[in-house]
C-alpha cells in the first residue's frame, strides 16, 4: 500500500463572497475603467506569451469558486489532479483547497511557495509564473536533447544509452527521462510539465492571497489552452507532466521506491476513478465561464455540533469510537475523514514546524509497526536523508494506559534534524491507537523537547466513546 507523508501540507485563501446588483452609476463608471485600464496595461504585464496579466495591487475577486464552478473550471484543476492527490489535497478545487479548509491551510500554502518557489508576496508570485512560462524546465531539456543528438545518444537503443552514461557520468536518471521523451513525444515532450505546475502555481498563489481568483483563473485559461493546443489527451498531458517530474528528479523511473513510480501510481489511481479528474472530457471547449455571472449569497453556516478542536477517530468498521481533543497550538492540515486525523503546527518564531497523525492499526502487531518504520526510514534515505537512527521500543505510563513508542532521527540534505516518534497504545485484542509525531530542529531547539511529557498530553487528550 502507497504511503505517502507530506512534511508540509496543502492550504486556503479566504475569499469573500459579493453581490452583484446593479449598482450606482458612479459604480458603473469606476468599474469601466478598471477593464479599460486593464486592457492598457495587458500587453506590458503579459506572461510569457500566455495573454494576461496582473494589476499593480492585489484586490480580492467578488466570487468564490462555487459561484463560477464549470466545465472549464473542473479541467484547468484536472490538469494538475497528479500533483493534487499526491500531497493530499482537495480534488476539483482551484489550488486544491476547499471553501471549507480554506483558513487550514493559508499559512502552510505559503511556507510552500517560500520554500519551494521563492514566492513570498505578489510582485514575487508574478515574476516565478513569468519565468515558468516563458522558459521552465522544458527549455533546458530542448538544450539537453541537443547535446545528446550531438554525442549520437538518442540513436541508441535504451540499454545501450544507460549503460555508457552510468560509465561515463553514473547516476542515469536524467539521461533516461530525456530519451524516453523524445522518442515519445520529441521537442515538446516536457510542455505539459511546466505548463501543469504554472496552473498549480496560480492556484497556490491564490490560496495564498497574493493574487486574486479572477486573475487565477483568466491566466489558467490561456495556459490550459496552450495544454489543449499542443497535446491530444489527458494521457498525454499526463505523461508529458511524468517526464518531466523524473527529468527534475534525475531519478530511474523504473525503480518501484522512486517519487516518479509514487507519482505514476497516483495517476494510475486518478484514472481508474468513475467521476475522477479525466472524466472531464479533455476536448472541453474552454471559455471564461466565470465572466457576469450572478454571484450566489453566502449561506448562514450551520451552528457547530461539537466542541471546537474535538474530533472523532474511528477503525474502518467503526467498531471502535474515539474522541480526539487535539493539543494547542496544532491545525488540520486537511479535513479529518473520521479514521485519520492529520495535523500541523508552524512556529514563525522557531522557523520550524510539527506533524502530528492519529489513526488506528488493525490487526497490526509490533512487528508490523517496527517494519513501517523502517520503511519510512528506507524513503527518507532515498530521498536524501542522512545519519538515520532509529531507536529501541520504550514505554511509559500516561492516561492509565501503557504507551509504546520509538524515536528515529535524520538529517535532510539541507542540514535540518528531523525526529520521528511512533507511539501505540492497546485498544483490544487487535487495534492500537497510534499517534506519529514528526518535528524538526533548524537550529533553534525541537518544539517538542521532552517526548514523554507530549506522549503523556496527547494519550490524555483521547477517551474512548460508549
């Protein structure tokens, strides 16, 4: 079964839903002058060839998603569903957040695009969605299958090709994404991958409120019709998005641990889904559906049926009932489903973040749990991962219950110490109550320095329901 942890989690912006009566005069006017101001700025902000462009500053759209929900709005999303699903996001939703998770995930959306992008504000968010369309990685690997054509590399059979660049430069994995590439798809086999990651760029960066959902999605439609006009299927789109997730990765793709195969499996997954992303017809004609629309009042949310920060934890069966309060200062990082609840914590002051992740094993002996570990460990390891410790079983008594659980560490390539801790507690003859802990010291000290104090917080916090 795929495992995929996320360090990081997916995030929301919170729009504000208007009206759109017919307004004053004046209010006609101001609004005819905001297009015609557009319309001269278009050609001077234009991105990448692409048609739009940006005001100078940022202004929040009148509607939300649900108001202008379409056709063309479900494919711009599909085209960027393998990346969506991987990090657990929502399906179908522009930046892969719902109206529901929206204040869940701002924060987390923009220590994303920081750390990934180097985007911290607007001006940054147009600047890195210019780059990536004007260039991206698809201009490097037209530069990279040049001087393999010029070596006389591309005329060799796949065997034969790895075999003189594992001799001659070792690690293979960009070489073979490159070449699987072309012959499959020639110069513009990695389009769809910097054209998908621009349209999941402007989701994040309006879930992150750097720009607003109109300018997301007027810019989304011109690189979703770029997508339509250079490729004939989503299969297509999607393997183009496969080559060139492995040719940044410069890893084998056929190895069944590497990121490329997870994200293979994800689009396996997504395609065998009856009413999945690419059930969206990939010939949909793609219009601004969003455009003088009547935009829907905002309903009274229903009053809240349980305490704030209390959630409910159940096995698959729902045999077993437990209520979850979860610790200060941790969020969802995306809606509990009721048999996994899973949190974030930032910490601005400490530069530095925490996972914590309840569900309950089934059937699942010590044994199990200690070979997960391991396994985890062993990915970490692959992606770069280095001085790994993984420690002992050690106990505790906290909540009138035995506590089980076991610390690992490593350090990132960048330097970061990260802790892992595995804790169980019995529930019956065949379900454990798990929690996982994830922290990392960046140099200021772990948010959780005393592990058995948190354990005992934690267990102390879940009751069981009758």
């Amino acid at each position: 079964m795929r495992k995929v942890i996320v360090f990081l989690a997916c995030v929301l912006l919170c729009m504000t839903a208007g009206g759109c009566g017919a307004g004053s005069v004046e209010e006609k006017e101001e609004q005819k002058q905001k297009e015609e101001q557009k319309e001269e700025q278009k050609e001077e902000l234009s991105m990448g060839g692409l048609g739009y462009y940006f005001a100078k500053d940022y202004e929040p759209s009148d509607f939300v998603q649900a108001d202008v929900d379409s056709d063309t709005v479900q494919w711009i999303c599909s085209a960027y569903a393998i990346y969506t699903e991987y990090n657990r996001k929502d399906l179908g939703c522009v930046g892969g957040a719902s109206e529901d998770n929206r204040d869940i995930y701002q924060q987390a959306i923009k220590i994303a695009l920081e750390n990934g992008w180097g985007i911290s504000d607007r001006d940054s968010a147009i600047e890195k969605v210019n780059k990536l369309l004007e260039g991206g990685h698809r201009a490097k690997y037209r530069e990279f299958i040049k001087e393999m054509e010029k070596h006389d590399l591309l005329s060799l059979d796949e065997e034969e090709l790895l075999s003189r660049v594992e001799r001659e430069h070792g690690d293979a994995g960009e070489f073979q994404a490159a070449y699987r590439a072309y012959h499959a798809m020639g110069e513009k086999a990695l389009d769809a991958w910097d054209y998908s990651r621009a349209l999941q760029v402007l989701g994040d960066c309006y879930q992150a409120e750097y720009i607003n959902l109109e300018e997301c999605l007027d810019q989304s439609l011109a690189v979703a019709e770029k997508l339509q006009e250079e490729f004939e299927s989503w299969d297509e789109v999607c393997e183009s998005y496969l080559y060139g997730y492995q040719f940044w990765k410069k890893e084998d793709a056929d190895y069944h641990l590497s990121e490329t195969a997870d994200r293979r499996e994800v689009y396996e997954e997504l395609k065998e889904m009856n009413e999945g992303p690419f059930s969206v017809p990939y010939d949909t004609k793609l219009q601004e559906s969003w455009k003088n629309v009547e935009i829907k009042k905002e309903e009274e949310p229903e009053e809240e049926k349980t305490e704030k920060g209390v959630y409910s934890l159940s096995d698959l069966e729902d045999t077993i009932q437990l209520e979850v309060k979860i610790p200060e200062g941790f969020e969802p990082s995306y809606e509990p489903d009721g048999h996994v609840i899973h949190l974030m914590r930032f910490d601005q002051e400490q530069d530095t973040a925490a996972m914590l992740v309840y569900n309950i094993y089934e059937d699942a002996t010590e044994e199990d749990i200690l070979y997960g570990i391991r396994l985890d460990l062993a990915m970490s390891e692959k992606n770069g991962a280095a001085d790994i410790v993984m420690g002992e079983i050690q106990t505790l008594e906290a909540a009138g219950q035995e506590i089980s659980y076991v610390i690992s560490t490593y350090k990132r390539d960048d330097g970061t110490l990260v802790r892992s801790c595995e804790s169980w507690a019995v529930l019956d003859d065949t379900n454990k109550l798990s929690c996982m802990l994830k922290d990392e010291d960046s140099g200021k000290g772990f948010l959780y320095p005393n592990i058995e104090e948190f354990l005992e917080e934690i267990y102390g916090k879940t009751q069981r329901k009758e």
